[in-house]
C-alpha cells in the first residue's frame, strides 16, 4: 500500500460577502460588485476575459494597477469570477439573497468597478436580478455596446441605469447624438473645453448628470504618458484607422499576390503550375 494518501483537490471557497465598498463609493452611498480586469490566469491554470470587447482602455486600466494587484485583493476578484463561471445560477441566488438585505434598500449598486458584462447569460442573469430588488438602483459602464443593444435596450428595468465608454472594440456602434456616453480626458480642463460634463465630484452623476460625461484620467504617470494627451475616443480612433489601413495593405499586396501567381504560362503546354495551386491555396 502507497504511503502517499490521495488528497482529493480543493474547491475554491466561495465568496462569503458580494458587495463590498470602498471609501470614495461609501461617501456617495455606493456598493460595488467587482471582477478581475480584463483577462487573466486562475491558479489551477484556466484562463479568463472578463471585459471581451476592450480596447484601448486596456492599456491604461486603472484596476491593473495598484491595490488591484495586491495578492488578496486579487484573489477576492478571482473568487468572484469563479463563482460566476463555475456556477452561474448560485450565484444568481447568493447575489439576490445578499440584496434582499436592509441595508441595500434605497442604495445604489454599480455593476464592476473592475470588468465587464462578459457574456449574454451572465448579463440576463444580472438583469433578472435587478428586477428582484426594485427597491435597490444599479448602473454600470460598458463597453459591450451589441450586447446591451439587442438584451437591455429593448425593455430595461426600471431600477438599471447604464453609459457606454470609449475606448472599446465598439466604440463605431456608439452615437454621441443619442446614447448616454463616457469618455476618457488628460484633465478637467480639457473636459470643460470639450463641452462635457465632469463625474468627478460623484460616481454618480456617469448616470444621473448630463450625457455627455467626461471622466478626468488616473494620474499615474506612465499612464498619462501612454494617453499622450489625446481621449479614449480619439486613441481608439487612431488604433481603428491604422488597423483598418494596415488590413487595406494587406489585402492588397495579397491581390497583387494572386495576380502574379495566376499568370498564363510562358508558353503553350508548359507544365509550369501556377503558384496558388502550388502552395495549396484556392486559386
């Protein structure tokens, strides 16, 4: 018999609390529910995205950085996200139950300071949720412009308020005439002289205030840097453009590619194959 007993692997426990707050969302009334930032490794080595339609934003995240990474905070957001994944409908009870508490009665609750509505059943999730709790308000930023066009807009809950933020894979979808937006700016100053209106004297005014909300930029150094003076939007404008411009390149050097290879032989009856057909591509 082997002296080495079978150890059976560990279930990641699951989160106790939900909701947590921290001390700028607790001198506005506000409770948070947080993911990882954009995309990781658990520790038992499976990966995750949490935020699918990134862009630029990624860059410069400021739930990348600093207490974000410490350790047990770290660990707390990935034991979330686990929940989510691993159990989607227990965790739709715990967070409902976990709402039905007094104390959440006539808060508000933003929806990831960190990530973002990752998939369709995990965001009907949440809006069945929502409308479990009529007496708690909930608003969120995303940047999952498609996803809340075809499942939120059409009959949102009461109680659910939303903007959508630059600096995505989605930012073509949005419409600054029409939908409640947030962007990125290097300062206050460029917030009032763009005729936007700043949320930084409450979290709340992304929902509640004017909708063209401006959002002043972390002051991390090497992440001002990066922005280099320039908004979400117009960044992602640029990484649009030049990727657009470098696909148009590539297309056309593919073509030229095709109209060399498929030329007609030099002469009759030459067996000389052309060169799609030689490297297995269609012609």
């Amino acid at each position: 018999m082997s002296s080495h007993a079978s150890v059976p692997a560990l279930v990641p426990r699951r989160p106790a609390r939900l909701l947590t707050q921290n001390r700028e969302m607790r001198a506005i009334g506000v409770w948070n529910w947080t993911l990882p930032a954009w995309a990781g490794r658990f520790p038992d080595g499976r990966t995750y995205n949490t935020c699918p339609s990134a862009g630029i934003c990624r860059d410069v995240c400021y739930a990348r950085h600093g207490t974000y990474t410490w350790p047990t905070v770290k660990a707390k957001h990935q034991a979330n996200l686990r929940f989510v994944l691993d159990d989607l409908p227990g965790w739709e009870e715990a967070m409902t139950a976990e709402l039905g508490r007094r104390k959440f009665r006539g808060t508000w609750v933003r929806i990831h300071d960190s990530g973002d509505f990752l998939s369709d059943p995990y965001l009907r999730a949440w809006l069945r949720i929502i409308r479990a709790r009529p007496e708690t308000n909930f608003y969120a930023y995303t940047k999952e412009v498609a996803r809340f066009r075809a499942l939120v807009e059409p009959d949102p809950p009461d109680n659910f308020l939303w903007v959508y933020s630059f600096g995505g894979a989605q930012d073509a979808l949005l419409d600054i005439e029409r939908d409640r937006v947030a962007d990125v700016f290097p300062d206050e100053e460029a917030i009032a002289a763009a005729g936007w209106h700043s949320q930084e004297a409450s979290d709340l005014l992304a929902v509640l205030g004017p909708r063209l909300v401006g959002i002043p930029a972390n002051r991390i150094p090497h992440f001002l840097k990066r922005l280099g003076g320039r908004t979400f939007r117009s960044w992602q404008t640029e990484v649009d453009a030049e990727r657009h411009a470098h696909g148009r390149r590539r297309g056309g050097l593919r073509l030229m590619d095709g109209a060399t290879s498929l030329r007609p032989s030099a002469s009759p009856g030459s067996s000389q194959v052309p060169a799609a057909k030689r490297h297995g591509r269609a012609a």
